[in-house]
C-alpha cells in the first residue's frame, strides 16, 4: 500500500500540466500529492526503524536506533 501511495502520486506529477495551462491549481495539485509521499513514506520509515532495531545484534542496539 506505501508502494502505491509513492508511485500514484509520481505519475500524476509527470502528467501534471504547467503552471502557464492551470495557474495555481497545478502547483496546489503538486503540493498535495508530495503530501501523499509524505504520509506514505512517513508510515514506511517508522516500521522499518523497529525492524531495524530488533534485528541489531544487542550489543549495538543503540548504535543501529540512533
């Protein structure tokens, strides 16, 4: 679901038409889907930082959390 959320909104920025064409709905429609990246990212990194941990060998658990 993350890999949708990334990749949709990168096809829908090449497919954007130019600030000339839509005026200020372009760049508003460009803004909202980095948002989407974003949020979509933002919900990848916090589990991968936890699997991350818990696969650190324990004595560099702090090492591999900071």
């Amino acid at each position: 679901q993350s890999t949708a959320l990334m990749a949709v909104p990168s096809l829908l920025m090449g497919l954007l038409p130019t600030y000339s064409r839509w005026g200020a709905w372009s760049t508003a429609l460009l803004v909202a889907m980095r948002c989407i990246q974003g949020f979509a990212l933002g919900g990848q990194l916090s589990g991968s930082y936890v699997m991350m941990v818990e696969a650190a060998p324990s004595n560099r658990r702090g090492l591999y959390g900071a």
